[in-house]
C-alpha cells in the first residue's frame, strides 16, 4: 500500500510540474527586430468569440489541436504562437505557427498559418494577415533586464517600452522603469529578500515558538506597492489554521513591519507581490534553519 501511494504521489507531483512549466511568449515584428511579446492577444480574442471548458484550458491557455499541430510542448500549452507585425503604426496578426519553430519556419507552416487565419477571420485576411481592428489595450517589450517572474508566464523587466494601442492602431509609446531602488532598501532578488526576512525573524525565541506553538512552517509575506509588508500567512500545508498558526503568523508579521523593500512595478503600475520562506527550527542544536532555495535573475 505504502508503495503505491509513492507511486501515485510521485505521477501527480509530475503532473503539477508539467501543467506549471514556464510558457512561451508570442512575438511583435518592428522593422528589424523580432521581440517576445507577453501578451496573448489572439488567445484572448478566440477565448472571447467561444469559451473554452474546463477539459480544455489551462491557466488561460487553451488546447488547440484544431490547429493542426501535435506533440503540444510543456512550454506552450496553447498549442501555437502568433506572431504579430507593427506597420505604419497598425497592427496585424502575421502568423500563426507551431511552438518553438519560428527560427525554422518552414512553407508548409506559413501555408498552414494561412489557412487557420483563414478559417478563424474570413474575409477580415488581407495579403496574407490580420489588422487586429478589436484591439484597445497596452502592453510592453523588454528593453532591461528581467527581475520578477510569475513562475509561468508573465515577466517584468527593469525597462519596458509600453505601447499603446486603440482598435488595433499605436497611439503611444513610451519606456517605463519598473525598479525603484529606495534608501536603505532591500534588493528584490528573491535570495537576498529570504537572507533580510530570514535574519529579521531568528531575532525571535524561536526555542518557545517551536516548542509551544509549532512555528516552523512556509510564511507567504504580501508585500505592497511602497516595498513594506502588510500581511503574512502560515501556510501549514493546505490545513485549515488553528490558534496557534493565527499567535506564529500574528508575531512574524509584526517582526517584520519595519523591513523596507526596494519598489517594483507591474508593466508601470504599483502592484503587490508574496514572497515565501520556509523556516525550521532544530532542537537539537537550538538553531532557526532557512529552508528556502530561490534562483535569482542577474540585473
């Protein structure tokens, strides 16, 4: 029994960490330049004219076998890539291509594309591709380095040029720093935010705090858009919070009040982030551990 629930923990485990593989862009063609773009346009205009079931999304990526495309990879759960241009100030929807093939295009992919682009938008294709006349929104390219990442899709780099779009025309462009360093501020790179909080929070008696109240646990810190943290939630895998979590997450929160984080911006926008750290406590050398593994980007 204890064997086969190994087996079945193990399939599901790789099951999470199939569905939650980091996805690949789409891409914007300006002049020259062939840059990812972090925005599924098209995938939210197919979501909009027919919602996908449950059987047949994922994280807002939709299945597409219609396509005609197979062997779907981990990173591209929606089944294709769009590829958009910026022309004169108008944009339009190129090609829709399989995953990861766009530096090996083919004929037979560009005659494929030109037949589901023909299938989804009729007589809306002209020579070959789409204006994207449905289109009002914004969204950035990269012009930094990346410093925060969702864990599969969505990157925020140091500097982004953010465009802006109104049915399917450029009315704006602008760059936008999205770091802002802050006197005596802690850097957001994920190991040393977990050394700061790690350091901040052995000041405690962690010897009661372990002994009476079981504190060792996963913290999740929710920190706002002026860089300070404004909540904290024991995770205590999944089970519903007793007394105790409430008293360890209550003085873990307060120890941490007064930490003050470098400032980041979501594509220009003041957001709130969570970071987490897991810590034990070791009776047997009465010392705090910081069990949290984080890999940081290079800005």
């Amino acid at each position: 029994m204890r064997q086969n629930f190994i087996i079945i923990f193990l399939l599901l485990s790789s099951i999470v960490t199939l569905k939650a593989s980091p996805q690949a862009p789409d891409y914007l063609i300006v002049g020259k330049d062939t840059i990812p773009l972090y925005k599924l346009i098209l995938e939210d205009y197919l979501q909009s004219i027919k919602q996908p079931t449950d059987n047949n999304s994922l994280f807002g990526f939709s299945f597409r076998d219609g396509f005609g495309y197979e062997n779907t990879p981990t990173n591209c759960w929606r089944g294709y890539q769009a590829v958009y241009s910026l022309e004169n100030d108008s944009l339009f929807l190129k090609y829709i291509i399989p995953c990861n093939s766009l530096r090996q295009l083919g004929a037979d992919d560009i005659k494929n594309s030109n037949e589901q682009m023909q299938k989804v938008f009729q007589d809306k294709v002209k020579n070959n591709k789409v204006f994207i006349d449905w289109l009002s929104s914004e969204f950035t390219i990269p012009k930094g380095k990346p410093i925060w990442w969702d864990g599969i899709f969505t990157t925020i780099y140091e500097k982004e040029k953010l465009y802006s779009i109104r049915k399917g025309i450029l009315v704006n462009k602008h760059i936008i720093n999205n770091y802002q360093k802050v006197k005596d501020g802690i850097p957001r790179k994920k190991q040393e935010m977990s050394k700061a909080v790690f350091n901040e929070i052995k000041k405690l008696n962690w010897k009661k705090l372990d002994n009476e109240f079981l504190c060792s646990d996963t913290y999740c810190l929710e920190i706002d858009s002026r860089g300070k943290v404004i909540n904290v939630e024991k995770n205590n895998s999944g089970v519903e919070l007793d007394k105790d979590d409430i008293y360890c997450q209550n003085v873990i929160k307060n120890q941490l009040k007064k930490l003050q984080f470098d400032i980041i911006l979501y594509h220009g926008r003041p957001f709130k982030d969570r970071f987490c750290i897991e810590v034990f406590y070791d009776d047997a050398t009465n010392k705090l551990e910081n069990w949290s593994e984080y890999n940081d980007y290079n800005y």
